[in-house]
C-alpha cells in the first residue's frame, strides 16, 4: 500500500530505483549483528599495571611539567605516568558516571576506501584502553565496505562490539551538510573548489553536530581518556615546534561556542579546514597579531592547544627538535614499524643480543603517560608480529578475544 502511494506520487522508475538503493545501502550499512553488550570484568588475581582514573585533568598543573619551552618530553611522560594523584582532580560540577544509564564518551574517525588492518588497529586500542561501559566510536565511511562482518580485519570486531561500542557509518555530505544552516552555500563553494580536503572538513562537521573527540586514524588510543574528555574545554594539540593546532585529535563540544565560530569562518574561507587556519579564524574580529602572549591565552581559552608529548610523544625527536631518552627510545616515526631492534631502543640493557624484541618490547611498555600515539601516515607498512606495532596488535587481540586483560586489568567475558 506504502509502497503504491509512493510510486503514484513519484512516478518516475529511475528516482524510485534510486531510493531502493538508497535503503538497501542504508540497511547493509545499519543491520548491526544484535551480539550483547560485552561483559567487562576485573581480574581478581592480575596485579593492573595502571588504575583507571577518577576525576579530570588539571590542565595547568600538566603543563607545569610538559610545557616544551621549559621541559622534555621524557619529563612530562613521567609525570603524566607517575603522578596522577596530583593532576587528576575532583571536577568541580559532577561528570558523567561510567554506566548505561549515562551517555557515553563519543570518538569519530573519519576513512575513505576499505577497512585495513591499519584502521582496525586504532578500533582495537579504543577498545583495549576505554572503558567500555561508557564509550563509544563512529566510524566514518566513504566508499568503503557494504558487508563489514566479511571485512577480513574488523569483521570481528563488527560482530562483537557494534552498535554497542562502535558503530560504522556512512559518511552522506549531503546530508551532514544540509543538517545545519551554517554550511549555507556549501554546494556553490564545493562545485568551485573540488579540493576541499575532506577529511580536515568532516571532523568540524561531526563534531559540531554529536560532539565528542575525534582522532584521526593513525592515532592509537593509549590511556582512559575520561579525565581529559571531561574536563570541560576544547582542545587540540601543537604542530610539532610549530605554533599551529593539530587537529589529528580535536574535542569540541556540539555546537559550541568554538565550533562555531571555527566553521562560521571557514565558510568565508572556501571552506578551507586545514589545521593551520584554526588559530587564525579563533582570532579573527579581535585586531591581536598572531603571536603575542595574549593571542595565544584567546586561542587557548577557544581551543586549548596542549602540548606534543600527550598526543604524540615522538614527534619533537623525529623532528630533532629535542634529543629525547624515550620508553621505548626510539628515533624516527618509522620504528614503531621494525621487527629489529633499534640502536639505543633499551639504553638500560647491556647485553641486548641475549633478547628477541619479542622479549623486550610490551604493550604496557608503549610511550607510558602518553594518552594517544600519533604513528603519522605510514599506512602501507607491513603489520610484522615482533614490531612495536605488532606487539601491540597482539596485545590488543588478546584483550579482545577474552585471552588477556588489559592495562587496566580487565578480560572481556564472553
Ligand atoms: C546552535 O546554537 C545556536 C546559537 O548558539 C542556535 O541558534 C542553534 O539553534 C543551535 N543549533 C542546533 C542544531 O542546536
Ligand atoms: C583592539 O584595539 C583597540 C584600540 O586600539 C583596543 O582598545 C582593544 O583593547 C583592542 N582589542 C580588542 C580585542 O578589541
Ligand atoms: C613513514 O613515515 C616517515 C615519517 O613521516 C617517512 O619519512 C617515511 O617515508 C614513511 N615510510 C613509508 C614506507 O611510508
Ligand atoms: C587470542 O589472540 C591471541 C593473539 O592473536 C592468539 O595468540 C590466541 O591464540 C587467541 N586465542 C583464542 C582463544 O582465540
């Protein structure tokens, strides 16, 4: 009846063809296999090599120690790994509790094309670092997969964990774009300028609409990110040495003040979202220049700009900007990638021909203190088990095949 309705109104074969492929698409897209949620337990008899935390973080008290003008990366590490007593603190207004009942901590990312074991690894970490109870992750597909329980990498995953944990969706311009009156015109700027880099542009849209954290797919989730999720302000974080926002990781509050006024700007810009324009459209209608001490406490107070090392602890080596003793001490945004040792990896073992990497290298090892790790593109290299990044695959699977607990000392229960 529906359907007779419908075709004596539209009248017309090709659009009535294109709507059913528009619900198929949509439905191949929405069935979630209807697995419960998983059953996160603590191990009574494992001794969690960290404890989840329970409050927000002190932005001023983290910077004291990880400010890059006065401290080393190393430094800031360990006092983000070993002091949490004194920069976790009680929110002044109360948080969110950690329960069904409570909405959760959400995370975007954004891929374009078929879900690799690259994407499926920052999904792991999400998994094998959040607290499960209260987080959740969009995925943001572009001519990607229609059948992601075959996806030979995430496939699993997408069995156990979706909608509850991660939801896969796709990713409709249109749609987002025609949600919100402050993207008037956007089909005019789109059709002038082909090379609006999407991705720079789709963080701001989904952020600015649900709200959340949106980490781009190189970047692994080390650390419960609760306390820095909470704490109530937008942030991003440093370009290297440079004094640019990076916004491979970028919170923003849905419809905020920030976020507004962040797009309202880009759409004079062509639509220009490159994270190097960020700093100047928060500071635009102010007549600051771009880089005196109250410029940047305006563009901190929009958008906190936090430093290198919580995000991506080797970059400023990498970029020999500071001569780094790393755990691990590698060099180069290549190593993480490298079955062999690296000279200098492990400064504290003599005798480093006695071991395997495998031997040495442990997940729990990785950048401690760091909340995320920014591995910087290298999507075509090779995922090899006794690599940094192997390691770590193994870890997170044997999380998530109920094998081994997690950092925090949990197993998944099934
Ligand atoms: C966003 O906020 C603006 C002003 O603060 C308000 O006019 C608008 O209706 C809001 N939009 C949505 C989608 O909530
Ligand atoms: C801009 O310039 C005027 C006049 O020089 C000054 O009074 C004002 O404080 C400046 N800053 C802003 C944010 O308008
Ligand atoms: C990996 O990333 C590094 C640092 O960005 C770059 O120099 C190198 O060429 C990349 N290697 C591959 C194989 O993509
Ligand atoms: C769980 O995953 C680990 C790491 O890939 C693997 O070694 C182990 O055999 C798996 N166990 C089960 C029961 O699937």
């Amino acid at each position: 009846m529906v359907s007779n309705k419908l075709t004596s109104i539209l009248n017309k074969k090709s659009l009535l063809t294109i709507i059913c492929l528009i619900i198929l698409f949509d439905l191949l897209y929405t069935i979630y296999s209807d697995s419960p949620p998983v059953n996160v337990l603590e191990a009574p008899d494992v001794v969690p090599s960290q404890q989840r935390p329970n409050g927000i973080l002190n932005t001023d008290q983290v910077m004291k120690y990880c400010d890059m003008k006065f401290n080393l990366v190393e430094n800031c590490l360990e006092y983000l790994d070993t002091k949490e007593d004194e920069y976790i603190i009680n929110p002044s207004s109360p948080i969110p509790e950690c329960n069904e009942n409570e909405p959760p901590m959400l995370f975007h990312v954004f891929w374009r094309g078929m879900i690799t074991d690259k994407l499926t690894l920052q999904m792991k970490s999400f998994l094998y670092t959040q607290p499960l109870a209260c987080s959740k992750l969009y995925v943001w597909l572009q001519n990607s997969d229609t059948d992601i329980d075959m996806n030979p990498f995430a496939g699993f995953i997408y069995k156990k964990f979706s909608p509850k944990n991660i939801e896969f969706k796709k990713w409709d311009t249109e749609e987002q774009l025609n949600s919100d009156p402050i993207y008037n015109g956007w089909e005019a700027i789109m059709s002038g300028h082909s090379s609006v880099a999407f991705s720079d542009l789709v963080r701001f849209v989904v952020l600015n609409r649900y709200g959340g954290m949106y980490m781009d797919g190189d970047v692994l989730f080390l650390r419960d990110m609760r306390p820095l999720y909470h704490s109530g302000i937008d942030f991003s974080y440093k370009w290297s040495f440079k004094t640019e926002y990076n916004t491979a990781v970028l919170r923003l509050h849905a419809n905020g003040t920030t976020s507004r006024k962040i797009i309202s700007q880009a759409m004079k810009e062509k639509m220009n979202f490159h994270p190097f324009q960020i700093k100047k459209y928060l500071l635009a209608d102010t007549n600051l220049s771009l880089d005196s001490p109250t410029t940047k406490s305006i563009y901190n107070s929009a958008l906190y700009m936090y430093s290198v090392p919580l995000f991506d602890p080797l970059w400023l080596k990498n970029d020999r900007r500071q001569k780094n003793v790393l755990s691990p001490n590698l060099n180069g945004m290549d190593d993480v990638w490298d079955p062999n040792f690296i000279p200098g990896e492990f400064p504290n073992i003599k005798n480093i021909n006695d071991y395997s990497p495998l031997d040495l290298r442990k997940a729990d090892n990785f950048f401690r203190g760091a909340f995320a790790y920014h591995w910087h593109n290298n999507w075509s290299r090779e995922l090899i088990p006794s690599c940094w990044m192997g390691v770590i695959n193994t870890a997170y699977d044997s999380f998530i095949n109920g094998t081994q607990t997690n950092i925090y000392g949990e197993y998944i229960k099934y």
